[in-house]
C-alpha cells in the first residue's frame, strides 16, 4: 500500500491532523506547559479565557490550557498501555481458539469473553477499586481486562476464515504445528484488522479514562485528568462554562481524530467497502 493511498482518504488525513496536534501537545507538555500544570494562583482564579490565560483558570487559578495539555498525555499513556494488555492477552487467545475450532480450549476460551463482556468497564473498575483502591493503574487494567474479549473475538473471525486456506493446509501437510502457523501465516494476515479495531478501541480507552476520572475512579490529584476537569467544572457550569467546554472538547475532537482514522483505515485495507460507500 503506497502513501499516497493514505492521502487520497479524507477521513484518514482529517483524523491524522486531529491525533497528530492532541499527541504534540502531550508530547510538548513533557517539556513545557504555558504555567506549572500545578500552580495554584488564588487571585487569578475563574479568570475568563484572555491573555496570558489562554483558555482561562479555574477555582484554584490554575491554567486550563497547561492541564488540557499535561490532561492529553494521561489519556495518551492510560488508553495506549489498556490497549496493550488487551491485544497482548487477546489475540494470542483468539489465534488459540481458531487453531482448535470446536474443540474445548475453543468453548472454554468464547464463554470467558462472553463473560468478560457481560461487565462493562466501569462495573470492572468499580469492583477493581474496591478491593485495590482507585488510581491510575487499576484504571488501566479495568479497561484493558475489557480489551481483551475484543481483540480475541476479532483474532479468533479473521483467523478462522484463513484455516481453510490452500496455504494453511500447505504448511499443515508440511508438518508445522498449530502454533507455529498461527504466528507465522494467520497472525500476519489478520494484522489488517487488528491495527483497525486497535485505533478503535484506542479512542474508546480515551473515553473510558475520562468517563473513570469523572467519577474519582481514575487517575488522581494532583495528575491532570479531563474527565475529573469535566468534574470539576460541574459546579461552575453557569458562571464559567470554558471550563467545561474545553476539557469536553479535548475529548471530542481526540475521539473523533481516532475515529476517523479508523474509519479511514477500515476503507483503506477493505476496498470493497470504500466502492460501497461511493
């Protein structure tokens, strides 16, 4: 696939711009924030959005566009290592299920996702921190624990329609065990579908931090997180409303970046669908 396939899809490059300026700013943030993300200025407290206060301060006089940008590289960090537990536990779960299709490791391995799935990922965390205590980590691995089902349940559909593929059994009546085809013929073929569903839940691991942090589930004081800036403004909506607006639109415009890469790389990989959408 050549580069210039990628620029001629339009939610590809629209969602590339989007995730591209939200990771500079975290990026940045390592190094260099507008004020100490913080610093508590009393005087300069619920200043509207004006210079040098760029997007305004909230109740304790800090800077709102330092901790939108320290903000992004903890959604970044928490949906980037949740993603990863999900794919390093799932797919190898669903390339385990594929191999041996009807059999019990195949039932035991399904009705554990079925499980998995009956609890979303806010009741995850809830009975995570109830028993460890709410923070960042256990945040990460409430909404990777979700992950994982997903990631098996896509590995396991693309990896059956391959087994029954001229190569496969090849390589079967080559003598190659089922692991050893799993990694070296169906893991490459289902990569396509992995990196999609991987942008997808990337996105949705960003929401689930913010969604976490609204409700002291999630990253804590003093750690900037969106979702407890969204918090936070709840009782100042009327009389400061940037302080919600522009936690919430971080949190959009990131989602929807991520989405429409997604979408664009679904289009990408898949040319019958992007003919189908014509």
């Amino acid at each position: 696939m050549r580069i210039t396939d990628f620029l001629k899809s339009r939610n590809f490059v629209v969602g590339k711009i989007l995730t591209t300026i939200f990771c500079l700013a975290a990026l940045i943030s390592f190094f260099w924030t507008p004020f100490p993300v913080d610093g508590v200025d009393i005087p300069n407290k619920l200043q509207a959005p004006a210079w040098p206060y760029l997007l305004g301060t909230d109740h304790l006089g800090r800077d709102v566009l330092s901790m939108i940008m320290a903000g992004a590289r903890v959604s970044i960090a928490v949906a980037v290592l949740a993603v990863g537990i999900g794919m390093l536990v799932g797919v190898p779960l669903g390339l385990a299920a594929a191999a041996n299709k009807g059999k019990l490791l195949d039932e035991i391995i399904m009705r554990g996702n079925d499980l998995v799935f009956a609890f979303p990922s806010l009741v995850i965390a809830i009975l995570i921190t109830a028993i460890f205590g709410a923070s960042a980590v256990n945040a990460i691995i409430a909404i990777g624990i979700f992950n994982i089902p997903v990631f098996a349940r896509i590995t396991r559909g693309g990896a059956l329609s391959l087994w029954e593929r001229d190569y496969i059994l090849s390589a079967r009546v080559a003598g190659k065990s089922s692991t050893r085809i799993s990694l070296e013929h169906i893991l490459p073929n289902v990569m396509n579908l992995l990196i999609v569903q991987g942008t997808i839940q990337f996105s949705l691991g960003i929401l689930a931090e913010a969604g976490l942090s609204f409700v002291g589930l999630g990253v804590q004081p003093p750690i900037p997180s969106w979702g407890r800036m969204l918090a936070e403004s709840q009782t100042l909506i009327y009389t400061s409303p940037y302080l919600a607006l522009f936690p919430g639109m971080a949190i959009l415009l990131t989602v929807l970046g991520l989405n429409l890469m997604g979408d664009g790389l679904r289009d990408l990989f898949d040319p019958k669908l992007r003919e189908a959408r014509r």
